[in-house]
C-alpha cells in the first residue's frame, strides 16, 4: 500500500512545475501574533528560498505538502542562502512600503527553508553556522525557532550551531501520528521506527535545545473521528516522550499535494474547526494538564513584509495553502479567531466559549458518528482501483 500511495504522489509531482525565482531573495517574511513567557509578542518568521526537501526530492514527500512548489528552478548556493540571510538582517528584501525594520524587535523568530534545517544536503553546515554566528547581534532575539525531520537531528547539526550561538533554540520535528499505519500510509512521513524521533528528542535536550512536535491533524484516509482520536493520542504521546511543545496542524490544501488530489475526487476533506477544541481539550484531559505549550498551526494574525501573499490568489505566495480548515461560510471566520486567541493567550476558553452554529455545528456532530469499518490497507486500494 506504500509503494501505491508513493506512486500517485510522484505521478502527482512530475506536474508540478519549476519556476524562476530570485535565489538571492528570501520567499517570504511575516510578523505574527505568538504567545512567549506569559504575554501576546510580535514574531519574526523567515522563510528561506531552499533547493527543497530531500525526501520531497525522494520518494515524492508527504501527502499532504507541497512545500516543493516553492523550489527554484536553478540550484540555491551557499552565496545565494548568505545573500538571503543578508538582506533580512540589512532590511533590502522588505517590500512592505514605510516598513521601518529592525530584526532586533522581535523576541522570536522562526527560521524556516521548506525543509530540514539540519540535513546539510539541503542547505551547508557552513551557511547554518553563518547564519546563527550573526544572531548574536541581536540580543532582544530570546528565542529562535527551525524545523526539521528526525533523522537529521544529529550532534553534529547541534553542536554546529550551539559552538557559535546561545540562545534558545527550539526545533521543530514533523511527529505527524504515533501510529505507524496513519504515519506511513496517511502521511507518507517515510519514519517507520518511531525510534528516530525519541532518539532526536534526547539529542536535543542532551545540548538544551527545545524539542516541538508538529501533529498533523486529519491525513487522507481518515474520518474526522479518527483523525481527532489520533491527534489527541499523538499529541499525548508526544508530551511523554519529552517534547516540550505540541503544533497540532490542520490539514491545508496546496497545488500538487495527495490531499489536494483526493479532495478533487470527493474522497477527502479538510478537517472541521469544531474539532480542534475536542483535540485541545482531550489533551488536557488525558494529561491532567492546563499548562501545557499547545499551539494550533497556520492560526495567527500576520503581517506579510516580504513575499508574494496577500495580493489575491493567482499572484499569492507559491507555498500558500488553496484551502485551509473550515466550517460553514457563516461562523469559520468567528471560529478562526478564537484560534488565534487561543495561540496568542493560551486560554482554553477562547475555543469552549464560541458560540455554537445554528447552521453547521450539528452537522460536525453527526460527521463526528461515521464510522468506516475498513482498513486503512483496504481504502486506499478501494480508492486507486478506481
């Protein structure tokens, strides 16, 4: 069943087509809402353009990202990704007219490449080092935030970067589920031993950098329950093996992804907002904990300064997701910003307290009572027979 999934998303990806982009220009540049020590700040992520995820490049990457579709057509070199660099910290690259920049005031900053911050075939350890060496400049940065797969968690990355800067550093790890069949035939993560996660979380605590678990909620192949249940228990399970913080990510939409596809045939739908507080609040439940680093994904009050989103969908951002969670036309907007209240305050009450849809809330309810007697082995051939 693998090798099925991993055939119709390579077929998937031989359409994606390469575009000309300026190597020398990060893809994008935002401010956000984020909650850090206790208080609502402004938050800086960076978004580098990259040669793109090896395991994208691979075996075809994860069902539902096409981070990909940002990848330029001509190689990144370690002269474009410091020219990147540069040209955040001098401000060049701001296209947001009156914008009067400064990377010093923003106490967190996420440092993304669409990939792994850490595989050095996708970008140098001399460039990481580069890049890290200069953030000492910047003494009000209390917090930098990178991503990562597993695998590539290793001492020579940390040490890499931990020799010439220190601050916290938090990364980001895609867990994705703790149950192997969701995560291998639903996400197509390609990390069969959950072992390698574990071990890339005591890596990290070994050199005092924080460990995130990313949780994608509701892959294809699922129902809406399922994908709840199992969001709860992998984020559960994540808190116990010793992450320090937990990004649940409803599912989005992006050009060439599994998802996308599978949306387009009526097998698939992106997950309800009306089930993100049962996720929060079963993970609560089950840990007995209300203090707990919970973040709801690609839910925060932006400000784009540099990058193509913004300006309506045929001109927006390449990596910009076509559809994002929703319920109906009437109360999303509302439930979106109780999200956001959510992430930048952390009370639980900014999602228990929206009023419930006259139009919509029951049918989330009894989408919540389908049950599918099938495997997860016989859906998919059920699917792709067709």
């Amino acid at each position: 069943m693998i090798n099925i999934v991993e055939k119709q998303i390579k077929h998937l990806r031989k359409e994606t087509p390469l575009k000309e982009f300026d190597n020398n220009k990060p893809a994008e540049i935002e401010i956000n809402k984020f909650f850090y020590e206790g208080k609502m700040i402004d938050r800086i992520m960076v978004v580098l353009r990259t040669n793109g995820c090896e395991h994208y490049k691979k075996t075809g990457g994860c069902s539902m990202c096409s981070h990909f579709n940002g990848t330029p057509k001509h190689k990144v070199t370690d002269k474009n990704y410091i020219n990147q660099w540069n040209s955040v910290v001098n401000g060049e690259c701001i296209e947001k007219d009156g914008c009067k920049f400064d990377l010093n005031d923003y106490p967190v900053l996420c440092l993304y490449n669409l990939g792994s911050l850490f595989n050095k075939n996708e970008i140098s350890l001399p460039v990481i080092r580069y890049i890290f060496k200069s953030l000492n400049e910047f003494k009000n940065i209390k917090k930098v935030i990178v991503e990562s797969r597993a695998e590539y968690v290793t001492e020579e990355a940390i040490k890499n970067i931990k020799e010439v800067y220190d601050g916290i550093v938090e990364v980001g790890i895609g867990v994705e589920s703790t149950n192997t069949n969701i995560r291998e035939l639903c996400h197509h993560k390609g990390i069969e031993d959950i072992k390698i996660i574990k071990n890339a979380v005591k890596t990290l605590h070994k050199y005092s950098f924080k460990a995130l678990a990313y949780v994608n909620f509701k892959p294809v192949f699922l129902t809406e329950k399922e994908a709840v249940d199992d969001a709860i228990k992998t984020s559960v399970d994540s808190f116990k093996m010793g992450f320090d913080a937990v990004s649940v990510e409803p599912t989005s939409l992006q050009d060439y992804s599994l998802a996308n596809y599978l949306y387009e045939m009526g097998q698939y739908r992106v997950p309800w907002l009306w089930s993100i507080e049962r996720i929060v609040s079963g993970i609560y439940d089950k840990l007995k904990n209300k203090k707990l680093d919970i973040r709801i994904g690609g839910y925060f009050d932006e400000e784009v300064l540099s990058g193509s989103q913004g300006v309506g969908y045929e001109g927006k951002n390449e990596i910009f997701p076509t559809l994002t969670s929703s319920n109906c036309s009437l109360c999303t907007n509302r439930y979106i910003d109780g999200i956001k209240k959510f992430n930048a305050t952390y009370d639980i009450k900014s999602l228990t307290e929206i009023e419930k849809c006259p139009h919509c809330y029951r049918i989330w309810l009894d989408t919540m009572k389908i049950k599918d007697s099938r495997s997860i082995e016989q859906r998919i051939k059920d699917i792709f027979s067709k």
